[in-house]
C-alpha cells in the first residue's frame, strides 16, 4: 500500500491543530540512519485506511516529495469520541534488518470443524494476533489458524501453528490460540436428558 506525505515544517500544539483544521494528520517517520522526520498525511486517506488489516501489518510505501521508502506504521492516536486521527508514526524499515512486528491471525475451516459440526461447539479465538520477527521481505500478511481438526474439550496451540519460512514468533511460551467448548446451556440440557434416560430405564 502506498501513503503520500508532506514534509511539516511547523511544530507545536498550534500548529497541529491547524493542519487538522485543513484536513491533514501530524505525523512522523523515525529510525533506520536518516534523522527522523515530522510529516503530514491526508486524514481522511488516512482515516480509511487504517480501516484495512493491511495497512496495519504490511510494510508501506511512504512517498515524500517523489522518494519513496519502506515504512511500518508503529502507532497512531484517535479522538476519544470524534472520528479523527491525532498523530500517526511510521518507522523506516531496512530489508536488511530483521523486524519485530505482530500479524493477524485469520481462523479458517471453524464450519467443518468436529466441535461445530458434530457438538454445535464454540470456537473462542483466545488470540487475535502474533508477535514476531522477520526480514521485511518475509512478512506475512497473516498467519492462518487451521481449525479443521478442533473438537470440543480441545486448543490450538502456537506449536500447532505453520508458521511461513523466515518467520519466528518472539515469546517462547506455547501460547493457547483458539480453544473449542459446548455452550453451558446444552451441557445442562443433555443432563438433564441423560437423567431422563436413566430414569425411564429403571
């Protein structure tokens, strides 16, 4: 995905909130071995695109004033009740460097799985997303959970995951990411029928 951005000369609380009132976001791109640098990005491209999972975990291309470079958006900060953006900051990416990043997990074959299919189970995603390292040219846009398998009583855990070549995740810990359960409701009423069962049997 490509972002346009303007250097911003002007800095200060004034000063942001001018470029607001015309319709820009503050914003600043650092690391990497150029000195960081504060920019301004259309709001309301930038508002819809931090809509799409991509923009938030795939690298960026960063056009500045016809240069463009590899960025990660690092953080942003939204009103706490107006639909506006506050500050955006990118961080400069070198494909030489590995990078540390979380991806989102997309959960697959919940429809097919014993859990759902044979027990009308719940499949809970425990996780949303992974910590991990990687080239930049190794970064996945998401890493798929598999729940194919999955009956109830069972998890998924990260060492149950594929994760793609050159990507590693960051903690050590084997870290529940879906588990499958039958709705408490059921559990009662197939008590309740395995009682009526036994009684109708004596």
């Amino acid at each position: 995905m490509k972002v346009i951005a303007f250097p911003r000369n002007e800095q200060g609380t004034g000063a942001s909130r001018r470029l607001r009132r015309a319709g820009q976001t503050p914003g600043i791109v650092y690391g990497g071995t150029a000195a960081p640098l504060n920019i301004a990005v259309d709001h309301n491209a930038l508002y819809h695109a931090l809509k799409k999972e991509t923009f938030h975990s795939s690298i960026l291309d960063l056009e500045i004033d016809g240069k463009v470079e590899q960025v990660l958006l690092r953080d942003f900060q939204v009103h706490a009740f107006k639909q506006l953006v506050l500050h955006v900051d990118f961080q400069r990416v070198d494909a030489s460097q590995k990078l540390h990043t979380k991806v989102p997990l997309h959960f697959v074959n919940a429809e097919i799985s014993p859990a759902v299919k044979l027990h009308a189970g719940i499949i809970s995603h425990v996780a949303a997303e992974l910590d991990v390292t990687c080239l930049p040219k190794n970064l996945p846009e998401f890493i798929e959970v598999d729940l194919a398998k999955l009956d109830v009583g069972q998890s998924i855990h990260l060492a149950d995951l594929k994760l793609p070549n050159g990507v590693t995740a960051v903690t050590q810990e084997n870290l529940t990411i879906a588990t499958a359960t039958v709705p408490a409701g059921q559990v009662a009423a197939e008590g309740e029928a395995a009682a009526g069962g036994a009684e109708e049997a004596k």
